[in-house]
C-alpha cells in the first residue's frame, strides 16, 4: 500500500483516537489506510493452539476497528495487519512512502503534564516520514472549506528566520487541505545583561522588535504564501521563547507542525519539538528535515 497512511492500533483509548483522526485524514486525501498491531509476543501466524491465540485475538479486534471505519467513510479502503515485532520497529518499517503515520498520546495536557507513549516518541524521532500525534479527547479534524471568522480551523506552525522550506510547505499544504488559515508563530526572549551593578533587564522596545521580527517573517513565508495563493497567513510574535508561544498558540489549532532535523548520529527531538509533543493540545505533526 503506497502512498497512504499508517497507523498503529494497541486496543487503548489513545490508539482508538489516533485511529480515527487517521481514517478522517486518508478519507480526505482519497488515500488507502494501514491499521498495524503490533507486538512481540503476538504468536505464531498459523495454527490453531494455544500460542497463535493472542494473534487470533488482535485480528478479530482490527477487523471490528475496519468495519468501524468503514461505516464511518464509506469507500475508505482499510487494511489491518498484525505482526510479531517491536512496535516502534514495525511502524517504521511500514512507514517508507507514505504520507503520514499517525500514532497516539496520552495525558492531561497544557504543562500540567502530557505523557507521550514511548512508540510514538521513538517513531517521530527517527521516521523519514512525517508523524502525527494524536491525543485521547484531542479536536475532531477540521472540515474542508470552513467560513471564514473565529471558528476557521487553524494549522500553527512553529517558524523562525532559519525554517526549514519542507516543514512551513507541510503546514502550507495541510492548511489547503482543510481550507485553514496557517498561524505562524515565534516566540523570542529579551535577554538581561550584566553590569557592574549585576544583572540588568533588558533595555529594548519590545513593540519595536517585534515589529521587526514580523517583517522578517513575512519575508520567509512569502514564498510559501505565493504557491498557496488560497492559504490566509497570519504571523504571531510572543516574548518568553518558542516553546512556550507554540504551546499557547495550539490551544485554538487544529494541527500544529514542527520540525525535526535528521540526525546523522542519533534520532532525538529538539527541544521545541519536544515541548511540542509533550504539552500541545492539538495533534502535532512532526516533520522530518535536513
């Protein structure tokens, strides 16, 4: 199955959530979806004993969350597939050419806490495809060709003069998708400096500097805003850092994106996206960029 979305299903709230925020996106684009269980101690894949019961198990389960999906988006073409492997391991091997993975999260939420499962952690971290956390309880996906006003869906995209053009694209074209607005946001810090007399606040116009730091950005996004013609952008400067203004910004977004540079030596998440996955309350794609 090319070109299409994967997601992983466990039996849990979150999985069901990410399940169905993934069949809303492929019945969207018109793509297949890949339903994947897995787990190492799933058992034999023929027979009839008692060790090829935990596999018999999980398929009856995928085949109630494929018919589920299915009566939901009629025409949706859903395949399920139960494996013997590291979880992690087997959504990204299945990941390769495909748009999306979308896995699910769990917590509370904002900074009192949000726990992100150890799979989706370690998939976005290393896959070469974009992944999409998805928590339990988390907005349903926004309608195509929403009016516009205080209700039109949102794609936040995290962005600073450096951005990577693959991951301001990725929010470009998902804000086309869903007839959203993009809300690109950076957040920056006045920084005190020391003197004689010890620590001084800093001695700058704040209104000043972002209005600097907002022409600059509507310099990065120009190019993106001429091949989305369709695509409203609006740029949001918050004081207190970037992880901070994304996290404030998601509250009203349908998708928020960031990016995530591949590693050559080790796969982690920098520390915005890190945030971003532990405390947005929107799903949160995480695209991969060199």
């Amino acid at each position: 199955m090319a070109d299409g979305i994967v997601t992983g299903f466990d039996g849990s709230a979150r999985s069901g959530a990410a399940v169905d925020w993934a069949a809303a996106e492929a019945a969207r684009r018109g793509v297949p979806l890949r339903v994947v269980h897995a787990w190492p101690w799933l058992g034999q894949a023929d027979g009839d004993g008692p060790a090829a019961a935990p596999r018999r198990g999980a398929l009856r389960e995928l085949d109630g969350v494929a018919d589920r999906l299915r009566s939901a988006h009629p025409g949706l073409d859903v395949v399920t597939e139960a494996v013997a492997d590291d979880p992690a391991d087997a959504l990204l091997a299945r990941a390769a050419g495909h748009r999306l993975v979308v896995l699910g999260s769990r917590g509370l939420g904002g900074f009192a806490g949000l726990l992100v499962g150890s799979v989706g952690l370690a998939v976005a971290a290393r896959s070469t495809t974009p992944v999409v956390l998805v928590r339990d309880g988390a907005p349903a996906n926004g309608a195509d060709g929403a009016d516009e006003g205080a209700d039109r869906p949102e794609v936040v995209v995290g962005v600073a003069g450096g951005s990577s053009a693959a991951v301001l694209e990725f929010a470009f074209a998902e804000a086309e998708l869903r007839g959203a607005r993009v809300r690109a946001v950076h957040g920056w810090e006045a920084v005190p400096f020391w003197t004689a007399a010890g620590w001084v606040p800093p001695q700058e116009d704040v209104e000043l500097r972002g209005a600097g730091i907002r022409d600059g950005l509507l310099q990065v996004l120009a190019p993106l805003r001429a091949a989305h013609p369709g695509v409203e952008a609006v740029v949001e400067t918050r004081t207190g850092g970037a992880a901070p203004a994304l996290v404030a910004a998601s509250a009203r977004a349908d998708l928020v994106v960031v990016g995530r540079r591949e590693h050559r030596l080790g796969t982690r998440l920098g520390a915005v996206a890190h945030a971003a996955v532990h405390h947005c309350t929107a799903p949160v794609a995480v695209v991969p960029h060199g």
